[in-house]
C-alpha cells in the first residue's frame, strides 16, 4: 500500500475482476504459481500498471526475487540484468524462466553441452557470472580493433 501510495497508484487496486495470480491458478498447476505473498502482490501491482496493457501481448519482464521497491520492469523488450540469485518472470508466459530459457537470453546454445553433472544452482551460478554473447563478441572486436591501431603511426 506505501509502494501504491508513494508513487500514486491506489487506483490499480482490485476492482472486484481476478487478479493476476488468481487468473494464473485457473490456468496452471497451482505450484508453479508464486506462494510467497511478496511475489504474488508485486506481480498482482505491476500486472495492472498501464504499461503491461494488454496482458496477451505485454513483453513486460522482471525479477521478481527483488523487492518492490527495487523491482525495475522492462517492457521494452530488453531484459533486465540476470544477477545469481535472478528470478525472471515473463507475465505474458506466466511463468518464472527456468535456466535453459535465461541461458538462451544471454545468447548461449546449450544443444551441444553436457549438463548432466552440473545443478540448477551451479547453472545459475554460471549464468549470473557470464556475459551475453554479443556483448562479448562487441568487446572482442573494439579490442582486436584497438590493437591493429596500435600499430600505425599518426
């Protein structure tokens, strides 16, 4: 109510329709819908925010393992910074990534790769300390670049 309250948005409360989580638990298996009360009312807000309008189609993601103050939605198609400990939350899916589908965000192929030693927890680990591919692919060029300069006089 301080988050709604602070950045004037008392409107979006519940007006007698189904919110967001509750809609999800008529659609899918309860346990794969969000238990603790912390995800289900910042999932609840930001669902109802202009900006996630209208839900079929809202590219709108988050982390929602940040608090709701902290909690920065993207709904430009982007996705936000995937930390260790990252939760995403497409809402159009409804549905938090699991690894595969974040390590497919940061442009990793995981077809060829034997994971069957490594956990979820390791993966994430992995995840959270790695780079996109094309980020590094950028700076592994502007470096070769930057050394065939080196090389010729001014």
């Amino acid at each position: 109510m301080k988050h709604l309250a602070d950045k004037n948005m008392e409107c979006i409360l519940n007006d007698g329709c189904l919110t967001y989580i509750q809609a999800l638990e008529l659609l899918i298996d309860q346990k794969d819908v969000p238990q603790s009360a912390r995800e289900r009312n910042l999932l609840n807000v930001f669902a109802r925010l202009p900006v996630a309008q209208p839900l079929r189609s809202t590219v709108m993601i988050m982390d929602i393992s940040q608090a709701i103050d902290r909690c920065k939605p993207k709904t430009d198609g982007s996705v936000p910074t995937m930390a260790t400990n990252a939760k995403m939350w497409p809402i159009r899916a409804g549905k938090a990534l699991d690894v595969s589908e974040m390590a497919k965000l940061m442009g990793h192929d995981l077809h060829e790769v034997d994971l069957r030693g490594t956990t979820e927890a390791q993966m994430r680990h992995m995840l959270g300390m790695s780079m996109h591919v094309a980020t590094a692919g950028f700076a592994l060029v502007g470096l070769l670049a930057a050394i065939g300069r080196s090389g010729t006089a001014v």
